[in-house]
C-alpha cells in the first residue's frame, strides 16, 4: 500500500526479474489513488514519474503492466483520498482508510458526483499521456472491485462513467487496451456495472473469484469455481473475452497444514494448476494470480492485516523472497495455447432473467454446470 511514497526502484526491480525468470509475462498493480491524486484538480507529478521508471523496469524484465486505478478496495480496506469522503455511501464490511488513518466518514458516489466524475477523467487521461506508447503497457483497469467502494446508483451512470474514464485514456493513447475487474459479487448482485455494461466500454473484461468467499461453492478449495465463474461472465457479456485477474488462496505458514480459509502451500499449488486448466478449458485469454508475495510481517499491525489475517499470506512467493510450491506449477504452465471458448449447453435461461434474481441463479447454474463436469 505504501510503495508510491515509499518508493524504492532496486526493490521494484529485483521483483519484477524474479516474476519474470519464473515463466510470468505480466504485472497487474495498483496506482493508489490518494497518492496520485493528492486534490481533485491535481495529479501529482512524482507519483507520474514513479510509473513510469516502474513501466522501463518492466520493459526491461521483458514483463507487461496493467496498471490499476481508482483504488479504493484492496485487500479489505476502503483507500480513499480525503477529498472523496464526506458522502453517505460505502459498504459496512471494509473499513475506510485516509491519510493513514481509518475514519469513519461515508464516500461520495464516485459515478454519479459531477466533481468525482471529473477529478477520475482528470487521473485517468493525465496517467494514461504519461505512459502512452510504453511498450511494456498492456491494459489499464479501471479499478479494483469498484462495487466494494460504491455502487452506481443505476446504468446509465455506469455507462456514463465507463465512457468518460476509457474515453480520457483513449484520448491520451488511443491504441492501448482498456478493461475494468469487477468480481464475483458483481454476478451475485446486480450492481448495475457488470459484465454487459463493462463490455460496451472495454477491450476485454476480468473477473476476480475465490471459492473462500463463496458460500455457494462445493469447498474452500473448489477448483471448478473460478473456471464457471469465467464462464458466466462471458456469456453474460454477450461473447466478451475474458482474462481471470484473481485467484488464489491464504496459504499457512510453510510445513503446516492449515485452518481455513488458510491451506497448505502443496494445497495452494495443487488448486492452482487445477484452476489454470479449468480457465484454459473455458477458453479465458490468460490468468493472474493474486498475488505475488506475502506481506512483510512488520505490516502485519497495520490496516487490513490487523484485522483481516488471511490477507497477509495469499502470495506466491514467501515474505522473505522464498518461493512457495505454486511458483513452479506456473512456470510448468506458462505458455501454453488458449483453447476455443466452448458452448455451454448447460446455461438454461437468457440474461435478462438471471438479473431478475441473480443471488438464485447463480448458485442454480453452477449446480447444473458441476453435474456436466460430472457426467462429461
């Protein structure tokens, strides 16, 4: 959370050639939002500077960005900058924090206030010039599980919002690629910015899931989860392609078995090559896993991880730079050849009846979908 202010590029590089030595092509990251924007009229010129010396260091590791905007939601916590507060919204489950400390404030709806509205064109066409035509930029998202922060108060004001962040972007560079990562909950509730409305907007969608938030799902380590869930937001897009930016799992620490939602690191890594072969068969252009390292323990009394203990061990590598079993099954994988989307026979209704009541229906259509795993 604290590697814009506290920047340290020998670290950024170091991470970036161990990433890429072990088969990965690309970092997804997030630009935290208060310290880019430090006022609604000002995008601070360091934190540009910081990003791009990241995306040459990236370059020169031979791995491709996306970088992340508008965060906001990351690992549990609201990461608001003081100027979105003062609003009636937010979600009761995530603390907020501001200027590093938790607040109680609600946020302003950052879809529907005129002046947020602007201040996000404002971040998003100013970053996007300051890295347009890098060759190591991939795709900007437009956020991080927006929903968890604020919720459109109707469609046409996602829309809106989609056109106007993606129309500032493509005005800066108009050959980059856009998407948005929305997540699982944005399929169990209509949060009025799912995979339809993302698809009008952007060149791909994503889709973040994990079997331990699912209370729908067959375990903690279900491995057909993710794959269906890919599954279902290409169908409800319309055709969209789709990259699965998040999955994994907490992990114990080494050599213990674990409690859940915790799990044994040959666990981890045993569900992850199933999840990668469940997302190469449903035709998904690639994966992200979530995510790269362990929290430093020295964190460990600081918001979300004094709360949120699960949070501090979903990475691939150790806290002290060690690799854990699931870095080798990446590294078997990588590279191998995307796969036709398939037809999904057992999707039974259209969309416009699954939002009527999509909290029923997705646990309905990932039972039918499991029995024809089972029977195929």
């Amino acid at each position: 959370m604290r590697w814009w202010s506290d920047f340290d590029p020998a670290e950024v590089d170091e991470d970036f050639a161990r990433v890429a030595a072990n088969g990965f092509d690309s970092v997804r990251f997030f630009l935290l939002w208060e310290a880019f924007q430090p006022e609604p009229d000002q995008v601070d010129a360091a934190m540009l500077e910081r990003l791009v010396t990241v995306a040459d260091m990236a370059e020169d590791a031979g791995l491709s960005i996306v970088p992340t905007f508008f965060t906001g939601h990351m690992s549990g916590v609201g990461w608001i900058p003081g100027w979105a507060l003062g609003g009636t919204e937010r979600d009761d489950r995530f603390r907020v924090v501001s200027g590093g400390h938790v607040v109680p404030d609600g946020l302003r709806n950052w879809y529907s206030d005129p002046e947020m509205v602007r201040a996000q064109v404002l971040l998003a066409g100013e970053t996007a010039a300051a890295l347009a035509g890098h060759r190591a930029l991939w795709a900007w998202d437009l956020g991080n599980e927006n929903s968890n922060c604020v919720v459109p108060p109707d469609r046409d004001a996602a829309r809106r919002w989609l056109a106007e962040t993606s129309g500032a972007i493509r005005s800066a560079d108009d050959a980059v690629a856009v998407t948005i990562g929305i997540h699982m909950e944005d399929l169990e509730q209509d949060r009025h910015l799912g995979p339809a409305e993302a698809a009008e907007a952007c060149d791909f969608l994503t889709m973040h899931g994990y079997p331990i938030y699912a209370t729908w799902a067959n375990s903690g380590t279900d491995e057909h989860l993710v794959p269906f869930l890919a599954r279902i937001t290409r169908w409800l897009s319309g055709g969209a392609n789709v990259l699965f930016s998040e999955f994994g799992l907490p992990t114990a620490a080494r050599g213990e078995a674990g409690a859940p939602p915790l799990v044994g690191e040959d666990d981890a890594a045993r569900y992850t090559r199933q999840v990668l072969d469940g997302l190469r068969l449903a035709g998904c252009t690639g994966a992200m896993l979530w995510c790269y390292a362990d929290y430093d323990p020295r964190t460990w009394n600081d918001p979300p991880l004094d709360q949120a203990v699960h949070e501090r061990s979903f990475g691939l590598w150790r806290a002290d730079g060690s690799s854990k079993p699931a870095v080798d099954v990446v590294a078997a994988f990588a590279g191998a050849a995307r796969l036709t989307p398939p037809d999904d026979a057992w999707i039974d209704i259209e969309p416009d009846r699954y939002w009527e009541q999509p909290g029923i229906e997705l646990p309905r259509l990932y039972r039918r979908f499991s029995a024809a795993i089972d029977t195929s």
